[in-house]
C-alpha cells in the first residue's frame, strides 16, 4: 500500500473522533478540523497557513501542518535551502520551503517508543511530564508519513510494547508491500546529524566543540538537545529548532531497562560477572565525556544557557541518551549505524518472522521473511544479531534471550600487578586487554582467544623490551622490541611472534597457566553472591526490581556453565602442556647425560620437575 492511500484511509476511513484525542495529546496547540481531522496551522509560523481540507500546494508533503507538528527545518538527507535567513535560524523560525524542495517535515528519524527493543519483559519505565503516552503515536507516525501495513503496535503478553499482525499474513513474496515503511528524511544517522548543523549555527558549533568523534556521540548530542528542549516547553524563550525528533524523544522509555540505568544496588547483582568490569568501564566513561562536553560548552553563551543555567541538564541525561543509542541503533547499507523510528519498535526472536532493508530513496522497508506467516494477533520479530552472547544482549538491550545458542563470555584481563612492563604493554597493544571463551552447542568443545594474554605473560628476561624513540617531527613513539626487532606493529599478534622461539611451549603453558587461574578466581566471585531469600526484604523495600533479579540470576547461570567448562578444559591443557614439556625436557636431558657426568644430570632433571617453567 502506497503512502498515499494509506493516509487516504486514515484520513477518510476512521472515525474522526478516535484521532482527534490522541492528534491534541500530541500537539496541544493544534487545532482538529471537524470534517478532516487534520489540524489546522497555528502558532508563530511565519510561513502561510494550510487547514487541513485546503488544497495543498506543489512540492509540499501532507506531513507539514504547523508549527508544533513539523520541524522547522529538516535533519534529513535531503535538501537544505542555502538561503535561509540567519534570523530564521536563530530564532527557530520556520520560513516556507523554497519550490521544489522538502518540507522540512518530512524529515527525521523515529524510534518508536512503545517498542522496547531492548524487550525487558513488559517493562513500561517511568513516567514524566515530558512524556507522551503510546496512543498518541499513531497520530506522530501519520504526521511524519511512517506506513504500518496489516500491523499495529500494542502491548504484548510479557515484553512490552510490540508490533503485532493486524490481520493474518501470508508468506512473503519477491513483490510483496512491505509491513511498515519510514521515510528516508526520518532516519537518524550521521549524515542526518550533519544536515541538521546546517540549518541550526548553535548546533553547529555545539558539534565543532564537542562532537565528530564518532556517529555515536554526535548521535548523543542531537538526542540530548531534543531531550532538554523536550522538557522546557513552549513557553522557554530560546531552543533549538524542533524536528519530529522533538517530539519522538517523549516517547521513548525512561529508564531504559539496560544495566547502565539499573539504581545502584541492582548493579551489584552483576558483580562475579562479566558485565561487573564493563559497567565499571562504561560509567567511567559517560561521566568523562559529560564532564568534557560541560567543560568545552559552558564558555558558549546559548549552550551555557540551554544547559547548564537552567539546572534542567545533568549526568543522567547523558547516560539516558547513550542507552537509547545502544538498544535502537542499527547498522544500516549505505548509511551506517542510525537509528530508525518504527523499526525499534519491532522486538527481538531467535526465530523472527520479519527483516528490515534500506528500500532505496524510499527509506527503510520492515518485510515478512521468505516462508514466514504470521496470523492475526500474532507477534512480529526481527533479530538483534544470533550469534550476540548474554551479556552483549543485556548490556546493550537490558534482556537474555532464553532461546540463543549463542555461549560466549569476553572476561577483563589485568596485568601482574608487580610487571614494571604493565603500562607500557597496555598502551602498545591494539584493543582491549580479553579472552574470549567460546562453548560449543553440545557443550563439549571449549575454545578461547586472547592475543594480551600472551603478552601479558613475557618479560625482559625472555627478550621483551620497549623504547621511546623519536621521529623526524620531533614527536616521541613508545616502541615495542622482541629480541631487539621492532614489533610495535604486531602487537595484537603476539602468539604468531612466539612461534618457532625455542621456549615457545614455555610460553603457551604460561599463557593457559594464567587464563586458568583467572577463570577459578571468576567461578569463585560468580557464586559469592547473595542468596535469593536475603533479596526479597530490599524488594519489598522497593531497593531491587524483581526483573533486574530475574536478569542477573539468568546472566550468572549462563556464565557459570560456561565457567566451569573452561576451568576443566584449562586444567586439562595445563596437565597436557605440563606433561609435553616435561617430556621434550627429559628427553633433552638423556641426550645431554652422554656427554655429561652422572650426577650434573641428576641435578638437572630433579630442577626440571621442581620448576616447569625453568628455561
């Protein structure tokens, strides 16, 4: 179904009473017209003013109604007029778009409220003034030409908001329309991001300043600036142009049900996991990048005041709009990580009946899957990714999939804490300092992999070193030597480096020594938690979620049995490297006892079993 007929149908074929509620919830200053349904543009536009039943003019897409409804300007991929006025802009005003251009409306990216994507079993989040109710979006979704096709949103038996088939639906054919469809213009990306600096100069200079590191944060920084200007209202005197993110944002749940945004104790339920030192990561560095944005921005008058001034900007902000980036973004061809409204509404199934495509110039499509059929009333998935393990899934979705076979488990590791090499290791090697262990589905087969282990586990006395060297700039470089060769280069690589070195099984048992222990140290932190029935008084107390509890208990019983796998499979490679070593060692020995008198040979086998690592 066409965009056309499906606003056809929405405009002519229902009731006009059922949407004039949820269109004055949405846009409390617009005004319904009796015989359409359509508000009627009010407010302080500058431009001319269209009722819905006026004929409308060309080039102008039915999504611009009025000033509360449609941005100002668009943050899209589109067009932006080169010669709009600067007092435009810095006082949000919304001139009429030039001929042949995009309203402005039909902009920006949505992300649907009442979707968790993160599907935290049926957790609705809190509740603000800002906020808009889920009936209301609907209504935003017309207004910004967002096409649902035999589904609906509604709220699912235990995982929130969802979408759901309307009627029953047959399996998809190479022709088939697609079950929603949002418009290019409403994709939030980086591009969409950089359009919008053109239009608003405060934007722009707010992203000089402190964005263009990365799609996240500059996503973050937008998501922000809407949020605030969200919750100041109408009546503030100054804020940045209104988009249909604006709006969207009031939809979106607060808090986000991933760990970053658990209270305090319910953090601790993760401790023995392997999101404890991640969380701790995490937290350290939304508070850095919040603490330099305030740095970099409080020296710019309008940001100062649009911040800071009014006390209405704080940390938790931050950290809300980095959750709402990590469990609605998706890696889209040709656009890259973006998030896009309506999609996030679609939960999450290790068996999903629907997958999403980049549809061209025409946005982004949602479509049945090949063979797939869903019947009225039934639920429609998509995949956040099959082969994500659990602690990816709650870290970024705040949920476990019960029904993945993904089992996997990344684990932080620390250098020896007396290494005098330790940072300078750290600061050589290329990503972060893990091991990854991997169990197959039988659950009989451990893999693990881990390039820093490896380096973490040699010294000067085996040949390592570093050195700081000056390049033709004058600058000074931290080099990494083995046996005096430069292998700064191949750091991420260390195990290939030790192949062929005479004490390369030294190394490797080494190296497995160390992740065993580290895994006994991990089995024992996981079990030292409290029992259940010392949790159900901070329940009651209102200290703990009983979700929070069913999450961290599932997380901990998933990593415990991959856990005690590895420390059995570690151990029994400790045993096997130990024994080979032992074995080459004593075969070595016999040899060298031809030529060596009787009891210098004794002394050296009775070394050997004294010390397997004696090189």
């Amino acid at each position: 179904m066409s965009s056309q007929n499906f606003q056809h149908q929405r405009t002519h074929g229902e009731a006009k009473a059922d949407k004039a509620a949820p269109l004055q919830a949405l846009y409390p200053a617009a005004k319904v017209d009796d015989g359409s349904g359509r508000p009627t543009m009010v407010g302080r536009c500058k431009g001319p003013r269209y009722s819905g039943t006026e004929a409308r003019p060309p080039n102008r897409p039915s999504a611009t109604l009025a000033v509360r409804i449609c941005p100002p300007r668009r943050v899209g991929s589109g067009s932006v007029s080169p010669s709009t006025p600067p007092a435009c802009i810095s006082t949000g005003r919304q001139p009429p778009p030039l001929p042949g251009t995009k309203s402005p409306n039909s902009h920006r990216p949505v992300t649907p409220v009442q979707l968790i994507s993160c599907g935290i079993n049926g957790q609705r989040g809190m509740t603000s003034p800002s906020q808009l109710s889920p009936d209301a979006f609907p209504a935003w979704a017309l207004l910004n030409d967002v096409v649902f096709s035999g589904v609906k949103l509604q709220q699912t038996e235990d995982r929130g908001f969802g979408l759901v088939a309307d009627g029953d639906l047959g399996a998809s054919e190479s022709n088939a329309s697609p079950l929603m469809r949002i418009p290019q213009d409403l994709v939030l990306s980086a591009d969409a991001v950089d359009e919008y600096s053109k239009v608003d100069q405060n934007f722009k200079q707010l992203l000089e300043a402190a964005g263009r590191e990365s799609t996240r944060k500059d996503i973050m920084l937008y998501l922000l600036c809407h949020l605030v200007h969200s919750r100041r209202g109408p009546s503030a005197s100054r804020g940045v142009p209104s988009t249909p993110w604006t709006e969207y944002v009031r939809f979106l749940p607060r808090p986000v049900p991933v760990p970053s945004m658990w209270s305090e104790p319910e953090r601790t339920l993760l401790n023995g996991t392997s999101l404890e030192t991640a969380l701790r990561a995490k937290f350290a560095a939304l508070t850095h990048e919040f603490d330099e944005l305030r740095d970099k921005t409080e020296t710019m008058p309008f940001w100062n005041s649009f911040l800071w001034e009014t006390g209405m900007t704080s940390l938790d902000d931050w950290v809300l709009a980095d959750a709402w980036y990590r469990s609605r973004c998706l890696e889209l061809p040709q656009i890259g990580d973006a998030m896009v409204p309506g999609l996030d509404m679609v939960n999450h199934s290790a068996s999903p009946t629907a997958y999403y495509e980049v549809d061209g110039t025409n946005g982004v499509a949602l479509l049945m899957r090949p063979g797939c059929t869903a019947s009225s009333g039934q639920e429609v998935t998509i995949s956040y990714g099959d082969a994500k393990p659990a602690a990816e899934m709650l870290f970024s979705y705040g949920f476990i999939d019960k029904d993945s076979t993904a089992r996997e488990l990344a684990l932080h590791l620390e250098p020896f804490p007396d290494d005098p090499l330790a940072k300078a290791k750290l600061h050589v090697f290329k990503g972060p300092p893990i091991v990854k262990l991997s169990l197959s589905s039988d659950g009989q087969t451990l893999t693990w992999d881990s390039q820093f282990v490896y380096l973490m586990c040699l010294n000067e006395e085996d040949g390592l070193g570093f050195r700081v060297l000056q390049d033709t700039a004058g600058g000074r470089q931290l080099r990494m030597l083995w046996h005096e060769d430069d292998v700064t280069e191949q750091a991420g690589d260390f195990e290939a480096l030790i192949q062929g070195h005479d004490l390369c099984e030294v190394f490797k048992l080494r190296a497995v020594a160390v992740l065993s222990e580290k895994i006994e140290a991990q089995l024992a932190s996981i079990k030292a938690g409290p029992p259940d029935d010392q949790l159900q008084p901070l329940v009651a107390a209102g200290l703990l979620r009983e979700e929070c509890i069913e999450a961290a208990r599932a997380l901990k019983k998933l990593e415990t049995e991959l856990l005690e796998a590895a420390a059995a499979a570690l151990e029994q490679q400790v045993r096997t490297r130990r024994a080979s070593i032992l074995a080459k060692r004593v075969l070595h020995a016999r040899g060298m006892a031809r030529a060596l008198p009787h009891p210098t040979a004794s002394r050296t086998m009775t070394a050997l079993h004294r010390n397997p690592y004696m090189t």
